[in-house]
C-alpha cells in the first residue's frame, strides 16, 4: 500500500500507470524471452560480488551436515535412496 505521506513513492506519483506501464515493456518477466533476463549473466554477477570466503563458507554448509535449528545439535543430512 503507498504511504500518502510520501509523494515520491511509486503508488502516489501522478505517473504510476506510465512507469508500471514501462516497467512490463523492460523485461518479458521470464527466462528465454528476447527482453529477459539471462541467469547466467545474474549468477556471475552474484558471485563476483561475494567474498572468495563467504564462497567457502557456503559450499561447507551446503550439505551433509546442519544444526538444528532450535538445540543447534549437528543433524546429518537425510541421502536419497539408492538407485536399482
């Protein structure tokens, strides 16, 4: 909901429809399209901006092993049923 108070938020501009308007002709809103975004280009640019640790970090924790949310007791992973 815009806040009244302010004049230059997006809901309370007297151009809201136009810019919504440019907005939906910007980007197709989806992957694949002639004016889409490209996920490649987004993950790149996403991991430029990380810290080479913080990467590292990630990676660790991405697997295996977690704490428990509430005890912060380590929990192994549930590994999928093996394949016949």
């Amino acid at each position: 909901m815009a806040d009244r108070k302010n004049p230059g938020q997006f809901g309370n501009r007297a151009d809201t429809k136009e810019q919504a308007r440019k907005g939906g002709l910007a980007s197709s809103g989806s992957f694949g399209g002639a004016n889409s975004a490209d996920p490649r280009a987004a993950g790149r640019k996403g991991a430029k901006a990380q810290p080479t640790e913080a990467k590292a970090k990630g990676g660790r924790h991405s697997h295996r092993v977690s704490r428990h949310a509430t005890s912060g007791e380590e929990v192994a992973a549930e590994q999928p049923a093996p394949r016949e």
